[in-house]
C-alpha cells in the first residue's frame, strides 16, 4: 500500500462551511468575563494581521525567542515584563495554565501536593495532575460570600502536613477567583505561607492585565496571568513571572540543547499572540493604573446598585464588591423562565434583541458578569435592559 492510498479527497462541496466564517455578536456589547479585558486594541488588530502567518517572530531569532532585538521582545520580555509584574524575572507562556504547568512541573514529583484556595480554577488542578502531583483545597466561608480567609490557609496546609507527612511543595491562591470576583487578603495569607517556607503562587488570570498587582508587593514568589482574558491579546499566550530564588530551576535548559528552556518545550508564544500582547501593552499599563482600576470597580459597584435596588438581582461574594467579575443572583429571570415561551432560553434571545451578548444560553438564576471596559453609556444600556425585560413580564 501506498501511503497516499485512502488519502482524503477534496471535495470543494465538502469544505463550504470551512473557510472564512464571519462571528455572530462580534459588534455587541459583550459582558462575559472572559471576553471583557481579552478585547483586542486597535494596535492589537493591526498587528494580528501584521503577525498572522505562522511563526512570523522566527524570522528575527537567533535560536532564543525570547531574546530576539527587534521586534523589541527581549525588551518586552525582559525589562518591561518583570517590572510589571513585580519579578526578577519573567516569560511569556501560551496561557496561565501553561504557565502553572511549568511551575508545577518543576516544583513537584510523585506524592507531593500543592495547596490551593477552594475556588482554584480547574486549570490550576489539572496542571498539578499533570506534573503528577496531588491536589488538596483549602475550605471557604458559606453562601453567598464564599470567601477564602487566612485561616482556611493554615487548617489546609496543617492537615496536609498530617496527612502526607510533609510540606506542601507550593501554596497557591486565586487572585481573584474566577467565580465570585473575591479578591482574598493576600498580604495576610503571604505571610502564613511564609512562615511555613514553601513557595507562594498567585494565579492572576482574572487581575494581571486588569488591575495594579505587584507580586513582590503581594509577598509572592510567582506569579501567572492569561493574555487572552485579561492582557488584550489573541490566544493562547500568558505571561510568568518569577523570583531568583526559583527561576533557574523553572528557567532550566535543556542538556540536549543549551539554549532551550525545557518547562517552555523550547519556545513559546511564536507569532501573533505575543506581538498582539505587545501591540496592546501601553493600554493595558494605562488601565492598570490604580486611578483607572478604580474607577471600574465604581463601575460595577455602581451596576450593582442600580440592579439590587430593583429587588429583583443580588450578587454573590463579598460586598461591597471589589472586582469587575460580578456573579449574579437573579429571581426575577429565574421567575420567568418558567412562564415565558422558550423557558430558560428567553433571556439569550431578549438580550441578543438588545444587541447584548455574554450571558450563557439557558441560565437565569444565576450568571456571571463583567463592566470590564465597558462605557458608563453601555453599562447604564445593559442595566436598563435588565429592567426592561423585567417589566415587558410584570416582573417589576
Ligand atoms: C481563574 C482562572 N484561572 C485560569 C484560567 C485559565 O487561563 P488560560 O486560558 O490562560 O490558561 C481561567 C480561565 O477561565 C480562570 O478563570
């Protein structure tokens, strides 16, 4: 046999729904949390197109991507990215969850554990299962806050001690979580995990890129973020910051290649993602500055507001609410779900009519939300939207 025998053939009548596919909602108002903060920048759309063809950053190398001149990556990567990240050093990884894997990776083998807060995102789990390591949580305070307290830290790490009769090999905590929005007393909870001598991770997919976090500020040794939810960059790419005292055993080469670092698989972000994290950085520096961190946190505080005073939307987490992921607690919608024509998918397609997107087909009760980057002008749209559909059912 050959080996083009059975080969695929083409069929041009096959491949029609292939191609160039246009994106419904692309013009709308969107409020899903993981799209708000992941919203290219003008800058980042010309150079998505600019760097679009595969490895288009390999032209410039040297053998080490990180270092190449120009375009300025080793700048970025070296100099700009550790400053604001608060590290000695750093990287750009394909996403946080690569960027936990590598850490992961390094600092565990089989029968150590890792302490995370009771909120940690899967991908956080998954990436210590693969390093082949175990996982155990830390508890959390009860509905609707679900906060993680300082003291969750302590019972957890102690009754991992107990039960595998050492340290946990690293602690981390979600900063926020990608649930509630809850942003942790991470000061406080750095210093138990101090005092125990493990590192301190923060997986920041949901503030780095956002919002001011400075990692040695935190009292962390690492930290992670996603360039693709919260940096205005095109997937997959995040970026990982590190201290001294660990970046040469995650930053180890390779034996077979000297200048290939092995946790990296060699290299990264090798094209568009990188280069539209870069495009966009200025703005991103920009809507990080406390200042402008503020004044969405009023946003939503103010989104809030407006909605619980109708009696119709509460939220969960802590209140007053710090954060501009928002999950919310609707009785109204979930009231009408229950009578209106379509059930629980009325409100994808009342919204979709008012040119609003985001808020996943069939939930009413409960939903996550996001004012991220959003004008006052949108923000007052979408709440009065909400209270239209509450009134077109007399629901208020
Ligand atoms: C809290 C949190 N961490 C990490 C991630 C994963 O980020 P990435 O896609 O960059 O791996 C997510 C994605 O939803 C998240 O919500």
């Amino acid at each position: 046999m050959d080996i083009s025998d059975n080969f695929m053939k083409y069929d041009p009548n096959k491949l029609q729904k292939f191609g160039f596919i246009k994106r419904d909602g692309l013009d709308s108002i969107n409020i899903n949390p993981l799209q708000t903060a992941g919203r290219l920048t003008e800058d980042a759309k010309k150079a998505l197109t600019e760097w679009g063809d595969g490895y288009s950053v390999c032209d410039y190398c040297d053998g080490i991507l990180d270092l190449i001149k120009k375009p300025p990556i080793e700048d970025f990567v070296h100099n700009v990215l550790p400053e604001f990240l608060g590290t000695d050093q750093a990287r750009v990884t394909n996403g946080a969850r690569e960027a936990k894997f590598a850490v992961y990776n390094t600092l565990s083998k089989k029968g150590d554990y890792v302490i995370m807060d009771g909120l940690a995102h899967y991908s956080s789990k998954v990436a210590v299962e693969r390093a082949g390591a175990d996982v155990r949580t830390t508890e959390k305070t009860s509905s609707p806050e679900y906060e993680i307290l300082p003291e969750h830290y302590i019972d957890a790490i102690d009754s991992g001690i107990k039960e595998f009769g050492k340290k946990p090999v690293a602690v981390q905590l979600t900063y926020p979580d990608g649930n509630y929005g809850n942003l942790a007393d991470v000061k406080k909870i750095s210093k138990i995990v101090k005092e125990y001598d493990v590192p301190f991770v923060l997986n920041c997919a949901y503030s780095v890129g956002r919002m001011p976090i400075n990692c040695k500020s935190a009292g962390a040794d690492i930290i992670v973020g996603s360039g693709h939810k919260s940096m205005a960059s095109c997937g997959p790419v995040g970026v990982l910051g590190v201290n001294d005292e660990y970046a040469d055993k995650i930053f180890r080469k390779s034996s077979h290649n000297k200048v290939k670092e092995i946790e990296l698989l060699g290299c990264t972000s090798r094209g568009a993602p990188i280069m539209t994290m870069i495009a966009s950085f200025p703005e991103v520096l920009r809507r990080t500055q406390p200042e402008n961190w503020d004044l969405e946190v009023k946003k939503a505080q103010k989104f809030i507001k407006r909605l619980t005073d109708t009696g119709k939307f509460d939220i969960y987490g802590q209140k007053p609410h710090k954060h501009d992921l928002m999950f919310m607690k609707s009785e109204g919608f979930a009231n009408i779900s229950e009578r209106a024509k379509g059930g629980r998918y009325f409100l994808y397609k009342e919204l979709k009519e008012r040119n609003i997107y985001g808020i996943k087909t069939g939930l009413t009760r409960n939903f996550k939300i996001s004012t991220y980057g959003l004008t006052n002008e949108e923000v007052d749209y979408v709440a009065e939207s909400f209270e239209d559909i509450l009134k077109k059912y007399d629901e208020i």
